[in-house]
C-alpha cells in the first residue's frame, strides 16, 4: 500500500510504500542522505527527524502521514584543480569535449575547447550514490543485490545534470560535444556502463575493463548524442582508469627518477617506478580518511576540525568556516593523531592514554562536542597501516629501499590538504619520505582532460595497463607481518 511522505526541507512530496525502510524511499526520490554503511544500521550517519524526532533513515519504516526533516548538509571543497605542469593542445576540431573524474566521493566534470583544449567551464558534486555506502565494496554488495539499475541510473542522472550545467556556462548545446572521457576506479566505470561489478567481490578479482575502446556516448549520456565515449582501460580489479590517468598527467611514465604517486581515498591506490619499468598496488585503506566509519568523522565541509596541532601542551585546532566544531575530517583525524603522540596521549599500540572519559570510555578531547575514540584509532592503524604496507612492499618489489624513493606525488583531495609532517609522524607515510612530497591535486581529472584533447590517445592508455605490474599484496607471504608492523606507532 502507498502512502505519500512530506520532506519538509524542499516542500517535497514523495510517494512510498508502507512498510518499506525511509532510506529506500528517500533514496528513490533523490533525497536521501548518506549512508556510509549502506543502510546496515551501523554507521548512525543517516539521522533525519520523523514528525520532530531523529532516528536513522535506514532503520525506520514508511507509515502513513510522516513528515521528514533532512539536515541542512554543508557543502564540501570538490578538489579540481591539479598542480602538474601538463601543456594540453587539442586536434583542433570543431565541437567541445567532456572529461569526468567519477570518482567514488565525487564527480568533476570539464568542458573543453576542442579547437585548442581550453578550459571552459566545471562543475563538481557529491557522487549521488552516496546513500548506498562509502566504499566501493559497500557500492558493490549494493549493486549485486537488487540495486544495480539504481546505482548506475543514479550517476548517469548526476552526470547528465553536470553536462548541463557547463554547456550552460558556456553557452553551447550538449549536440556540439564530440568527445567524453570518463575516468574512474573500475567499480564506478562498471556501474557507469551497467556492468554488474560481481568480478570485483569475487577472487581473483579480475577487471572487466582491460581494452581502451570507443562507443557511442549516446547509449550511457543521451544527452550527448553525436559524441564519442572513451573507455580507459584498467590496471586491475582495483587499480582503474583514475590511476592511469594520475600516471597520464604526472608523466612518471617518463621519469628517469624513481616517483611514488599515492592516491588516497576509500580505496588507496599507488603506483612506484619510472621509466625503466612501475609497479602498482591497491590498499583498503576504507573510508575512515574520508569521515566515514569514525565517531564524529565528517567531509572536509563547514563545521570539520581540519586541522590539529600541540601549543603549549595542549591541543588546539582549526574549523573550516570557522565557529563551532561539528565533527572532524581526514586530515583533522591525522593531525590530531600526530599531536596526541607528541603529547604522550597515544603509546606504541595506539592506546588511548590519560586523555578524558566520554561515555564510559577514554577518549581523546578535541573540542566540547567532538573527540576522538579507541575505535576511531582502531580504524585509523587500519588504513594508515594499509597504505605503508603497499608502500613498502612495492619497494622490495622493484628491490629499492625507501630511501631510494626521489619524489613522492599525493593525488586527490586528501594528499592536497593532508599536512606531509604529520602523515610521516603516525606512519602513513614512511618518515625516509619527509621533504619528497608534494601535491598533485586532482590529477585524475588532468589525466582525463588529456585523453578527451586525444594528447596522448588511448593507445598509451593501452600500454600502460599493459605493462604497469600489479602486485596484489594479500598474496604476499610478507603482507600480513608487513601491514602489522606499520599498524604501529613511533613514540
């Protein structure tokens, strides 16, 4: 039986049926707020209130004559801009190209001249397949059971509203679009392209994706009808498209040094080598560097602790839009950990220490509302022992030691804002690398760019996939010794 639902917040009326849980409905309707467990129950990140009061979207069932009040969610800064000196030139044809960076957290769109490669207009959002979990892997489960047409339609809607947006900047038709280039880890290019992502829940993992090729934008982006869609090929089931298109733009390719280029995000993907030969990992880093899975964690938005430092023996920090901490972010949560090992709040294990009870458990105080717990520690060794496991392990791969390493490049939003002395003081990144690092900025979407101006085309593309060696670190017998060792702290 139907009933009709009032969302408060846009004088919304959405039709569901009784019985079924909000999230879902919500979800239907486009309004849905995010759910980084998927709708488990156990992330308490979906609160919405039901007739004034707040209870979690995903565990509350549709009845007759609720109203539902959405929070007012702050916006976060969608990273756009890369910082790698690229000189793009186009083919000089008539017509405009798109290049995406669909990214699991966000989608960047770029309209481009296609006469000179010029940038015209771009537009970013939160992916909209948000409330269906944080993490690929979530996204996956989700897709295998029942929700793939949902999960592709959902971002292929956000897509097409994109491409919308920056012909209307520009003040072209979508028709005058001759090229898309779409980059991606391989489990959002498969939802892209309605390819069900099982390959990726099951050993061996094998990716789907192992060809470049050219379709008709048409069948995936009617709006864009007369142009043509690049397929990036991938590396592996989890290194994809946006990795080839980090290696693309920062041109390590080419390199006669030996460069390390991190990706960090819900799923950290890493490449190290050069000319003579690169070797590529994929760590699950989760998504707790992203907010999700920590107790007050949030995106780098307004009200988010981005960063934390010791004065004077205490902890201090800093809230992005200043007022009032709402919560706290990735490079927050990093900060902050560095700076409890400065002020003996952490041991070796990352063991609260001293520290205040919250709740019946020690914690670490940041602000009146907002702090930190053994949990939320818990996940943070997890990931950052993930990433310096990778990172190590490729090393003896290639038989370099990590002082060998010349530069380190941090693509994606993360690496950009992430303070380097701090990922080096809790081990996310080896201390040998301090001074190494810079930012790359959103080198995916640069990569991408480069692609749809056909500079270089997609037989480089190609070869990249081809030869770069991928190195699957649970196969390892060093893995599991490896990634707990640098679970640890230096104290």
């Amino acid at each position: 039986m139907k009933t009709s639902i009032q969302v408060t917040h846009s004088s919304q009326t959405i039709e569901a049926e009784i019985g079924e849980d909000l999230l879902t409905a919500l979800r239907r309707a486009g309004s849905a707020p995010d759910a980084p467990c998927g709708g488990r129950g156990t992330c308490g990140k979906c609160r919405v209130l039901v007739d004034g009061k707040e209870v979690l979207a995903c565990q509350t069932k549709v009845r007759e004559g609720m109203a539902v009040a959405l929070a007012e969610a702050s916006r976060p800064e969608i990273l756009t801009k890369s910082n790698v000196p690229v000189q793009r030139t186009a083919p000089g044809q008539e017509g405009f190209l798109l290049a995406f960076d669909a990214g699991t957290t966000t989608l960047v769109c770029y309209l481009l001249d296609g006469k000179t490669g010029r940038e015209l207009a771009v537009s970013n959002m939160l992916n909209p397949q948000a409330s269906y979990g944080a993490d690929v892997v979530t996204r996956i489960q989700a897709a295998m059971h029942g929700g793939m047409d949902a999960l592709c339609s959902v971002l292929r809607e956000g897509m097409s509203r994109q491409i919308q947006e920056v012909c209307g900047s520009a003040g072209i038709q979508a028709e005058e679009i001759s090229v898309v280039s779409i980059v991606g880890n391989p489990c959002m290019q498969q939802l892209f392209l309605g390819i069900l992502p099982q390959n990726l829940a099951e050993i061996p993992f094998k990716p789907v994706l192992t060809r470049g090729e050219i379709r008709p934008a048409r069948e995936y982006l009617p709006i864009c009808k007369n142009a043509s869609l690049l397929v990036v090929p991938d590396i592996s089931g989890y290194v994809g498209a946006d990795t080839i298109g980090c290696v693309l733009s920062t041109e390590m390719y080419d390199a006669e040094e030996t460069v390390l280029m991190v990706d960090i995000g819900t799923n950290g993907e890493m490449v190290l080598g050069g000319k003579k030969g690169m070797v590529a990992c994929a760590t699950a880093a989760g998504p707790a560097l992203e907010g999700a899975g920590i107790r007050f964690g949030m995106r780098g938005a307004a009200g988010a602790i981005d960063h934390v430092w010791l004065e004077d023996g205490a902890l201090r920090y800093s809230v992005i839009g200043g007022g009032d901490a709402a919560g706290i972010c990735g490079s927050g949560l990093i900060d902050a950990a560095a700076a409890a090992l400065d002020a003996g709040l952490l041991n070796r294990r990352g063991k609260i220490l001293g520290g205040e009870e919250a709740d019946g458990e020690r914690v670490i105080r940041l602000s009146g509302n907002v702090y930190l717990t053994q949990e939320d520690i818990r996940q943070l060794q997890l990931a950052k022992g993930a990433i310096a496991a990778g990172i190590e392990l490729m090393a003896a791969q290639m038989d370099l030691t990590l002082e060998q390493i010349d530069r380190v490049m941090l693509a994606g939003a993360f690496g950009s804002f992430m303070r380097p002395e701090s990922a080096c003081r809790i081990g996310l990144l080896p201390a040998a690398l301090l001074g190494k690092i810079t930012a790359a900025g959103n080198a995916a979407g640069e990569g991408a760019k480069l692609l749809a101006c056909g500079q270089p085309d997609l037989s480089l593309a190609q070869r990249l996939a081809d030869e770069i060696e991928f190195l699957e670190l649970a196969e390892l017998p060093a893995f599991r010794r490896v990634f707990a060792k640098n679970m640890g702290f230096a104290v």
